[in-house]
C-alpha cells in the first residue's frame, strides 16, 4: 500500500527542517515521501545526481528533437513575455546543450550566457551551437561578478538538487537589483495524481522518477524556497506545453494543446489559486 498513516522519520524536509513524514507514493522501490509538517514532497533516494555524466564523453551530432524542436513553443512564449522589446543580459543555469540560449542569441537584442555541469553539453554548446560565453562548471559555483545578469533561467534543474539553497544565494547574488530568476519545474499536485493514475490504470508513469527528481515542488514550497533565499514578489506564469515526440500517438498532442487551454481557464477563474500547470516560476531579486 503507497500510503502510510503512520508517520516515518527520515531525512530532514528541505522547507521546514521537520523530520516526520508519511509514504504518499512508491517508485522503483523509493518512497515518496510528504512532510507532516508542512506538506513538502520530496525523494526518499539518498543520492544526489549532479548529471556531469548525462551525455556521456560526447554529444551525437543528431536531430535533438526534445531539445531543438519540442521546447519550442515554450520557449518562444518565454521571449514573448519576458524579452520581446527589451535587451540585457540573460544566464541559463543547466543550459544543456544550448539550444534555447541559440534562440535567445537570434534576438540580438539579448547577450546569452550559460552554465552547465556536463563537459559533453558544454562542448557541444559552443561547439554546434557557436554560443561563446558557456562555462563548464557545478551551477552553485559559477565563477561570475556579482550583479552580471539581467536573467537568470533554470529550465528543470531546480527539483534535481538535493541542497537547493547554495544554487539559489548564488543567483541571488548574480541578478542586477530588480532582475528575475525564471524556474521550470514540475508540479506535484499534478505529478502525483498522474502516477496515481497510471498505477491504477497499470500503465507506466515517468512523472516521479525518485532517482532524479529529489524534490516535488508546489506554489506554496517553492515560494518559501524563494523567499528564504532572497527573493521577493514570486509569480506563476503560464507557457506552452512541451511539443510530442514523434511517433506518439495522434491524439496526445491536440490533449496536450487542450489541457494548457483548459489549465489557463481554470487558473483565471480561482485568480490563481488553483495551478494545475508545471510551475512557471517568476522571482524578483529587490532593487
């Protein structure tokens, strides 16, 4: 049974420092587990994945559909929102293997930045992509001025930290007063219930991942988070969904379209109390 009742010490919770929590859930064998205290969800995995090794010892000059093509249209609501008519400097914390910062580049208005773990991805960012200001390098320990960053992204890197904090401060101390730090992460109120689902339904669910996501966020943790470290005036946006991957079935991709459609309706009328999108984070550093 995935849900305990009662309660089970374990690893300090990241938001509240409580050490009583409950089993919501089991993934390949990991527990799920939810503070009883302030209701953070997060891993029981004791690892701490910091993904240098994702790529391997190099990049295949390939289509890179989910990088290239499929993020697109997120991507391009992102630049509509936050960069259209403006010009600055913009860092990608996790950049990858650069494809969004390329977009960002394209502008000409933007001086895109990035940081990634993985020797491979850096290498392929500068390389294929010709971005010349990617540094190699652990995020929290990214070697720039204070100050340098008018934007600051982190597309799905935040819930695979296991110590957030020391990546947070230090984008804190990046951002130019009154600059923003844009996160991409999932939503747990949505993630769950999807693997809930897929369980009864006896279909396979990726939406937990207990080796790699360490932390499953909602509004209310990911804004104590925030704040804790320095940031003010925490916001949620709204982007497109991630493109199918080909081959998918016909019928995922209209689904897709449908339920942003529905998800942005349903986030007007409860004026934002209810989000049942990944979380589109927006968080200002004070001027």
């Amino acid at each position: 049974m995935d849900q305990a009742g009662a309660g089970i010490d374990g690893p300090r919770c990241l938001i509240c420092d409580g050490h009583r929590h409950r089993r919501v859930f089991t993934d390949d064998g990991i527990a799920i587990l939810r503070c009883r205290g302030c209701g953070h969800v997060f891993s029981s995995y004791p690892g701490d994945p910091h993904f240098d090794g994702f790529w391997g010892d190099s990049v295949a000059d390939d289509d890179h559909f989910y990088w290239r093509t499929a993020r697109t249209p997120m991507y391009d609501d992102f630049i509509r929102m936050f960069l259209a008519g403006r010009s600055g400097t913009l860092l990608d914390m996790g950049c990858g293997l650069g494809f969004f910062l390329a977009r960002i580049r394209r502008l000409g208005t933007w001086e895109p930045h990035g940081c990634e773990i993985s020797p491979a991805a850096a290498r392929y960012a500068r390389e294929r992509n010709h971005l010349r200001h990617v540094v190699c390098s652990r995020l929290q320990e990214l070697d720039a001025p204070g100050g340098a960053f008018d934007i600051i992204t982190m597309w799905d890197v935040l819930d695979h930290m296991l110590s957030p904090d020391p990546l947070l401060q230090r984008c804190h101390a990046l951002l130019r007063g009154g600059g923003i730090c844009f996160i991409r992460t999932p939503n747990v109120t949505v993630q769950l219930a999807r693997a809930r689902l897929s369980r009864a339904l006896n279909r396979p669910s990726k939406g937990l991942q207990a080796r790699e996501h360490l932390h499953h966020y909602s509004k209310s943790s990911i804004r104590m988070l925030l704040q804790r470290n320095g940031f003010t005036d925490i916001t949620f946006a709204h982007l497109r969904p991630v493109l199918a991957e080909p081959g998918a079935h016909r019928f995922e991709q209209p689904a897709k379209h449908l339920w942003h459609g529905g998800v942005r309706a349903f986030s007007f009328l409860t004026a934002g109390y209810v989000n049942l999108d990944n979380l589109f984070v927006v968080a200002r550093k004070e001027s």
